[in-house]
C-alpha cells in the first residue's frame, strides 16, 4: 500500500474517531507510517488549559507538566510567534534555559531534529503538531522536503477533531470543516491545481469537487479563493 493510501485509510479513522483514545491510536499508527521516533499533537484549549496525544514517553509527559517547560520551551515560544511550520534548528536555543531543556528532552529520547506545525483555532485555541527524529541534519531536511504537505494536513486533521472534544465550543463551531475539507482548501491555498489535489489526496476531481463546493457552503464564500481567504483568516488552515 502507497503512502497516501495509508494516510487516506488512517484519516478517514481520524474522521470518525469519537474519543481521545482513539486520537492516541491514530498517531501511533501515522508515527509507525512515516518512520518516525514521535509524533505528538499538543493543544491549549480556549481555557488556557493543555492536553494532547502522541507517542513521547510517559515519564517526559509527566516531567514537562511538573516542570512548566511550556513557559520555556523554545518550540512552543517560537511557533506562538509564526503562522508557518517550522524546523527546530530555526528556533533560539542560545538562552542556558533552553540548551537545559534540551539536554533533557534529548535523555528522554525526544530526539535530535524537529518539525512542528502551528496551529490557530477559534475562541484562543493554539496547537502544535510536531514530529521529531534521531538522524543527521541531510537525513532530516530530505524527509521534511518530502513530507513537508502531507505532516501539514496530518496536523489541521488533528486539530479540526480536536475542537469537536472542545466543552465549551461555540455552537456554530458544528460547521467546522471536516479533515477532508481542511486538505483540500489547504492545498489549493498553496497553490495546487485541483487535478494535483485530487492526485495528492489520492481522490477523484469528482469528489473533490464536493468537498470543495461543502467548505465554500459552510464558511459563506462566494467562491473557492474567498473560501480560501475565509479559511485562512479564521485560522482553519496554515500556509
């Protein structure tokens, strides 16, 4: 089986998914996929509150929370400030806090290299999705220049079942857009040919019409590239 097939399967899993349990199962399965030591979703909900899934050790969970690290983490700090995903060795490690935190994550086996997506929801929602990996620099930039699309859709799939656990969600966050909709204005956004996105998505133009014709419905757009900024500008999609 394909890569996109393999991720078609396990978002479609996502898209019906109706318990975190099952998010956590969900990464596991794409973390095995693309051959990675973790991925991890992490999500500061509206209340300031944070929870997440994903397949760091339990014992590093445990130490992030009792520590705070959220305050100092570098990842955290430097995506809070960009609306691009971006790869660790961008961000400032230089502060003696944060060369600490790293030293540590590393003795937790959190990994050398990453790559993490910044994710803005409604009602003050932010969430980070994140995969990271013990290899060389060229090993590294290879599979993130290979991977850099699909981790992205992976990611605003996350988040949109994510919001769905939300408590105090607005009532018309029920017309979020679903994860196949998210990709698809996602990659039409970036510049995509509909016929390129249909092949990305491993879909037919015919099916990716409907879901296209659906996000235009549900976000009040006249068309697809007011879609696109409509998305854009509620935070629905990263770019």
């Amino acid at each position: 089986m394909t890569l996109n097939a393999q991720m078609e399967t396990i978002l479609e899993r996502l898209e019906r998914s109706d318990t975190l349990e099952i998010l956590q199962e969900v990464i596991e399965e794409f973390a095995k996929v693309f051959g990675v030591n973790h991925m991890i979703y992490h999500w500061v909900d509206s209340a300031g509150d944070q929870y997440g899934c994903g397949t760091y050790s339990d014992d590093w969970r445990t130490r992030y929370l009792e520590q705070n690290y959220l305050r100092i983490d570098p990842v955290v700090i430097g995506c809070y400030q960009r609306f691009h995903p971006v790869d660790w060795r961008r961000l400032d490690w230089s502060s003696k806090a944060a060369r600490a935190f790293q030293a540590e994550a590393s003795e937790y086996g959190v990994g050398n290299q990453g790559f993490t997506v910044p994710i803005r929801g409604p009602n003050g929602q932010f969430a980070l999705f994140t995969v990271s990996h013990s290899c060389d620099d060229a090993t590294w930039d290879t599979f993130t220049e290979t991977h850099r699309r699909s981790l992205i859709l992976i990611a605003h799939a996350f988040n949109q079942k994510a919001l769905e656990f939300e408590p105090d969600r607005l009532p018309e966050q029920a017309r979020n857009l679903s994860p196949r909709e998210i990709d698809s204005i996602t990659l039409l956004a970036m510049g995509y040919s509909r016929a390129q996105v249909a092949e990305t998505l491993s879909i037919s133009e015919h099916t990716l019409r409907v879901y296209i014709e659906s996000a235009r419905f549900k976000l009040g757009a006249m068309n697809t590239t007011h879609a696109v900024a409509r998305a854009m500008s509620r935070g629905l999609i990263v770019v």
